[in-house]
C-alpha cells in the first residue's frame, strides 16, 4: 500500500564476501529494519486514529453488540478516513513545496 | 525480522556508518511529515464532518475541498501567529 510509504530500495548486487561487502549488507539491513518499525508506527497511529474517530462517529449509544448499522457506518468512515488521509496529505506536501520555492 | 547484533555493528565502515546516519535523518524528516498529516487528518475529518452522520465511504468534491482549505486556513493561521509573536504583522 502506498500510504506507508516504505522507501526501502531492492539490495543493491550481490553480496560478496570482502569487507566492504559485509559492511554494505549490514547497512542495507539497518535501514531496511529502520523503514520497517517507522512504517509500523504510521501503521499504527493511522488505526488508532481511525478508531478514535469511526468510534466517536458511529458509536453513539453502546449497545451490548455491533449492530449491523453500525458496522456498516465503521466501514464507510474507515473508507472515508483513508480518503481523507490522502487528500491532507496531497495538499500538505503541496504546501510545502509552495511553501519552500517562495523561500527561495 | 531479525535483530542486528551489537558485535556486527562494529565490522560497520567508515561509509556505511555516514550513509546510515543520513539515511536516519532522511526518515525522520519523512517521519515528522507523516505524523503531521496524521494530525491534520484527524482534525480536518472531524471538522469537515462534524454535526451530521456517515452515510457512505466516498468523499465527494465539496467534502474534498473542505479538507483542502481546513488544512490551507490552518497553516495560514499557524503563519499568522507565528508573525504576530514576531511583531512583523
């Protein structure tokens, strides 16, 4: 998914066994390892995120179980979130961008 | 996903250590962009939806640009107060 944007590259040639080979594996590694906890900490506040807000949104009166309506409402404001996400995030980098060739 | 070993960090060159380092910051900076439009979202959501229910998982375009402006009105205002506390209004 694009949203989690993970910016890791494919390891780069063949491992050889020099030095400077070991060394070049071991970095891919790190940053590979580095991508993947920050990309599970975006995973993880764009949930907590979601549930605070769809909770807030469709879950009005808690009633002993979901009902159908309110799952219903759960999945379209998670869709609509996600959405939304997209279209902060497209208008924010915009902005800075905007922003950064002003400062020029 | 394994772990690195300590020992194995220390075999690390001179090179490798810098272009982790910049790699790090790299990630941060992408990081703090991210956790920023997180907060934007959240707020802009409820703002934009605020005072009537879901009904369906699209965002049509007057919803779109509600989020839009909600984010542009708050980096505008977020300027503003930063020049007022300047005193260069």
């Amino acid at each position: 998914m694009a949203l989690f944007g993970s910016s890791t590259s494919a390891a780069a040639g063949t491992a050889s066994t020099t030095a400077g080979g070991k060394s070049q594996q071991l970095k891919q590694e790190i940053e590979n390892q580095i991508s993947q906890e920050l990309a599970v900490a975006n995973a993880t506040e764009l949930v907590s995120k979601i549930t605070e807000n769809c909770f807030e949104k469709c879950i009005t009166q808690p009633s002993n179980i979901l009902n159908g309506q309110e799952d219903q409402c759960i999945n379209q404001c998670l869709e609509k979130y996600m959405r939304s996400w997209n279209v902060i995030s497209k208008a924010y980098i915009t902005r800075i961008q905007q922003q950064s060739a002003q400062d020029k | 996903m394994s772990s690195i070993s300590a020992s194995a960090l220390q075999n690390l060159d001179e090179s490798s250590r810098k272009d982790i380092m910049q790699f790090i910051e790299a990630e941060q900076s992408k990081s703090k962009v991210q956790m920023s439009i997180h907060n934007f979202t959240d707020m802009c959501f409820k703002k934009c939806n605020a005072n009537r229910p879901i009904t369906n998982g699209n965002l049509s375009s007057s919803e779109e640009q509600c989020l839009t402006n909600c984010l542009n009105r708050f980096l505008d205002t977020n300027i503003k107060v930063v020049q007022a506390l300047q005193g260069q209004q």
